[in-house]
C-alpha cells in the first residue's frame, strides 16, 4: 500500500465499519484458537489488527514493506520490523500464528509470499489469512489500493496448500453487501477507504454485523477468509 492509503487507513479504521468488524473477526477467531503464543501479523499496515492481538495476550510483530507502516505501528506502541513478505527476515518455525489480512493480493509473487508465511509458522500453528475476491468485482478501488488480482476459493485454496497449509475453513464474508459493493465499484474512480457520515456508517455496521448470525458464509461476498494451520 502506498504511504498516503496506509495513513488514512490508520485514520479511519477505529471508527469504519469495514476495519471495525474484521477485527472483530480476527478476535474471535483467537478465542477458538485458545493460549496465545508468538504471532506475525504480516503487512499490518500500521498495526490496527495487531492490536487485537497484543489485546488477547499475544505476543505479536508487525512485518510491512512499508517504512510508513512500520513508523506508525511503532508509534502505537507495536514491535515491527521492514519486511518483505516474500523474503521474511525471520527465523523458520517461529511463530505460532500468522496473521495475513488482505496482504496476499498486492503481491505479485504470492506464492513466495504463501511459502514464507508458511515457513515461519511452527509445525501445528495457525494462519488466519483475509483477501479479495472475484474478479468480476475488480474496479478502480483495486487498483487505487495495489491490488495486483482478487481470488476465487479455488485458486486460494491451490496456492495456500501448494504453500504447504492445511485449510480448516474458508468462508465468504461481506456477503449481504456485495450488491451494494457492487454496484458502487461500477461508478467509483479511486479507493474505497473513505471517511462515511455517522449514521450511514451506522447502518453498515448494522447490516455487516447481523451476517454473523445469518447462514450466509457459503454464498458469493466481497472478501474470502481462511483459518488454516502447518501439519506438524
């Protein structure tokens, strides 16, 4: 991400709905997984997931491309180190979770970046791992963002375990609002991660909260989600 996004992401994204309910995700995600240990959280971007993190106990650094991301997760408080997701300079087996939340689609070499994630996992950790999907929806917000490709389960799926993962699960999120995603992508002309008045960010928050109970995770959304772990 360019250093002007990554700025205004860490502006919005304690009040924005979208970044609001992903890290509501990724916390419930950590209580499934139980006793914390050492995670990575990989392209933080400033660090708003990864404080999620060090809330629940874990013992967590960011690694970004970014020298802007790594100077504001430092600012917070957070451990980071420049990084290159591809080129990890980190230790193998490492880490017992990584965290990779809509990082692997501005990687050309994503299978680089899959198999280095994988390498600093510890046998039997875990990987929570957010990206875009479906091309159809691709638009100027993919490109004002670096996108390089959205995913199709498929190809997820192929290049994660071809990394060497084991996928536990795989869900679609930001379901009920793909055709408003969709239908807004058609007209936009640059990024999507903008400021959005009180109360229509109150509505959004309303309908991405209320997918939580709804059996929706099978159907077509806007992002993929997967919890996968290496097989000891």
């Amino acid at each position: 991400m360019e250093a002007i996004e990554i700025r205004r992401t860490v502006e919005l994204e304690d009040r924005h709905w979208w970044y609001r309910e992903r890290r509501a995700i990724l916390a419930r995600e950590l209580r499934r997984i139980g006793a914390p240990g050492a995670a990575l959280d990989i392209g933080a971007a400033g660090g708003g997931n990864t404080r999620v993190l060090v809330e629940h106990g874990w013992d967590a650094l960011v690694a970004d491309f970014s020298e802007t991301a790594v100077e504001l997760a430092r600012q917070r408080g957070l451990r980071a180190v420049h990084a290159d997701a591809r080129d990890l300079p980190l230790p193998d087996a490492g880490f017992d979770l990584v965290v990779a939340m809509d990082v692997l689609e501005h990687i050309e070499e994503d299978d680089a970046a899959a198999r280095e994630l994988v390498r600093v996992l510890r046998p039997g950790g875990r990987a929570l791992i957010s990206v875009p999907c479906d091309m159809a929806l691709w638009s100027a917000h993919d490109v004002a963002s670096g996108h390089v490709r959205r995913y199709t389960g498929d190809g997820l799926t192929a290049l994660l375990t071809e990394a060497g993962l084991a996928i536990d699960r795989m869900w679609s999120w930001n379901v009920l609002l793909r055709p408003v995603v969709a239908r807004r992508r058609r007209h936009t002309s640059g990024s999507d991660v903008v400021e959005t008045s009180p109360l229509v960010n109150l509505a959004l928050t309303a309908v991405i909260t209320a997918e939580r109970y709804l059996p929706v995770k099978s159907r077509p959304g806007v992002s993929l989600i997967v919890r996968a772990h290496r097989p000891r």
